[in-house]
C-alpha cells in the first residue's frame, strides 16, 4: 500500500525481484526532489531475508536496508536517493508481501 492508494495491497513479492515505486511528485513529495524517506515493511516472509532500497538507474548497492524473519512483519524507514522517471526501486532476496508508504 502507499501513502496515496496507488499500488494499494502489495502483492508477494519473488525472490530476486526488483519492484520500482514512483515517489516524485507522490505523498509530499515534490517533484524536484532529489531524496525521499519511505517507511517500507516486509510481511508473510517464508524464509529469512532481505530488501535493499536504491534510486532506479544504477545497480543495487551491496546492502540491505530492511531484514526480516519468517512469520514476522518488519518495517524499517528508509531515506533513498530519487532514481530515473523519479523512482525508488526494491530489490528483495526472498519471497514476501511489501508495503510502501
């Protein structure tokens, strides 16, 4: 779900997935901006993992910003550069159900 309705639900997400969310222009965010703070939470996890949060247009960085357990739902804030078209993209290791706000 996201602070605006789009995307609203989730969905289960694949391991090795990449999801791209429009934050520009989205939620208070301004067009312009260079950077956003998202709350990002990971629920239904079968398995232990990880999702990594990046500005679209460059490849993942070696890091994870959000862990999670199984049977667990594991939120964590986020501040992440705005990519290309003003995306933010996820990339999670293990399948889960996501939300975004």
């Amino acid at each position: 779900m996201t602070v605006d309705g789009v995307s609203a639900g989730g969905d289960r997400r694949s391991a090795g997935s990449v999801t791209t969310v429009h934050v520009a222009g989205r939620g208070g965010v301004p067009g312009d901006a260079a950077t956003a703070v998202l709350n990002v939470t990971a629920t239904e996890g079968q398995v232990a993992g990880f999702i990594t949060v990046y500005p679209c247009g460059i490849n993942p960085p070696l890091a994870s910003n959000l862990n999670f357990v199984p049977g667990v739902n594991v939120p964590n804030a986020v501040l992440s550069k705005i990519g290309t078209n003003g995306d933010v993209c996820l990339f999670t290791s293990q399948s889960h159900n996501w939300s975004s706000t």
